[in-house]
C-alpha cells in the first residue's frame, strides 16, 4: 500500500478492498460520476504506478468475455496488481514526455487508438506551489497533446505552443493523437490560474468538459481533474 500521508477511511476501505492505493476511490467516483469507461473500452493509464487505476479500470471492463484491455505506462517499473486485474492489464515502463505517439498508438487495438485516456501523472512535488503547478501543467500538456494531437491544438483559438521539429514542421506521423473520435480523457492538474485555461482548451475539442475535485482527494492537495467527454471529429472544432 502506498500513498504520503496518515491513514484516514480511503486508505483504510483501499486495504479492506485490495486496492493497491486509496487513489483508487478517486477513479471509482469519476467512473460512477461519468461511466467514462464501459465493457470493451481501450483504456490508456498514464501515470499508473502502483497500479490503483489499473485495478478499477480492468474492473470496470467487465467480464473477460466483453474484451477491452488497460494499457498503463509509468516512470516506474509496475507489476500489474493481482486482485481486480486480469489478462487485459499490461503496462510498459517509460517517459510520457519522451514516447512518440505512434509509439503509443502500437499498444492500442488494432493500432487505432484508445477509447479512453486517463492521466494521474504528477511530478514530485517540491513544495514551491507555483512550480509544481507548472510541472504538473507540462504533464497535462502532453497528456492532451498525445489524446488530441497537433492538428486539433493547433486551432488558432488556442494559444497551447506545439512542438516543431528541426525544420519547422509537425511529422505527419505524430500529429494525429491517440485518443478515438467519441472518446475520452481525464488530466490531473495541480490548481493554478492556467487551470481555467486548460479547461478552455479542451471544451471545444470535446462534447462535454468539466472540472472534478474526488472526495478522495486529500485536503492539503491542490489536485483538480478536467474530464472531457466525447472527443468530436476536427470538423465540429
Ligand atoms: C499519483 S501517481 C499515480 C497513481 C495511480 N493513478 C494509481 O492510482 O495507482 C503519479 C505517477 O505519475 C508518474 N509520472 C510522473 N511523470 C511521469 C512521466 N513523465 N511519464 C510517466 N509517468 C510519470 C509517477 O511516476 C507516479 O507514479
């Protein structure tokens, strides 16, 4: 069981329930919340060590017999959590600020995306608010860059910079996100004024956007999650 802090009632209900961390309960509110993922969803975790998201995601699948799968990527090595986790989980070890999209988008079924894109990356906290607010802003970004992609970020309504290779250009390769038409995504930030921008960002990109603190959430954390529905075609943008 991992997780900073003092034992309180998630963490406690985590051990009780063989859930590998009390981040668990946040995952499960959105889920009741939103129903974001459903039997057959193509689940991409980032940020998923020690696996809490994994469990309720692989849960949240159903049974084997409607498919789906969770792929969770993290800095660290994770072993994926033998209870509420099955054949579906697996995940792969590496830098969500360094992995290509199309790198990404090899892990997805038949190579054509995620139905879902949850990212709970946080970077270790210094304690200096504003500069962990504009690390874990930097995550968001990439986390929305790799769901959307370059095409949809590089709408003149948004101020979001982009990324340019060497001679100017977005490779053709990494400009389409990995995020399905109709899908969804869910991005951790920690509280600053960008939040609200963000959240701009990411309304007109999708049906539905809001902003959701969990119970979970611990009352020292300045976590926020955006949770945007129904990722629409580049036509409605
Ligand atoms: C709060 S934890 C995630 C908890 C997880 N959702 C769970 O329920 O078990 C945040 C994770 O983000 C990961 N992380 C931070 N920066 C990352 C990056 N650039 N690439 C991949 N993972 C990253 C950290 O290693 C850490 O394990």
């Amino acid at each position: 069981m991992s997780g900073a802090g003092k034992p309180d009632f998630f963490y406690r209900e985590a051990q009780r329930l063989g859930y590998v961390a009390r981040s668990a309960f946040k995952l499960l509110q959105i889920q009741k919340q939103y129903k974001l993922i459903t039997p057959g969803s193509s689940v991409l975790d980032l940020g998923c060590a020690p696996g809490a998201w994994l469990q309720v995601a692989c849960q949240s699948l159903g049974p084997v017999k409607s498919g789906g799968l969770v792929v969770g990527i993290d800095l660290k090595k994770v072993k994926v959590p033998a209870a509420h986790c099955d054949s579906r989980v697996q995940t792969v070890c590496a830098d969500v600020m360094k992995l290509p999209k199309a790198q990404v988008r090899e892990l997805s079924p038949q190579q054509k995306g995620f139905s879902v894109i949850l990212s709970d990356m946080c970077p270790l906290v210094s304690g200096i608010t504003s500069k962990d607010a504009a690390l874990s802003l930097e995550l968001g970004r990439q986390a929305l860059d790799l769901a959307v992609g370059g095409a949809a970020l590089a709408h003149p309504k948004n101020e979001i910079q982009m990324e340019e290779s060497n001679d100017g250009a977005i490779t053709s390769s990494d400009v389409n996100g990995v995020l399905r038409r109709g899908g969804h995504l869910v991005i951790k930030l920690l509280e600053s004024e960008d939040v609200q921008e963000f959240s701009r960002i990411c309304k007109p990109l999708f049906r539905k956007g809001s902003l959701l603190r969990p119970k979970a959430t611990r009352p020292s954390s300045r976590e926020i999650y955006v949770i945007c529905q129904g990722l629409q075609s580049q036509a409605k943008i």
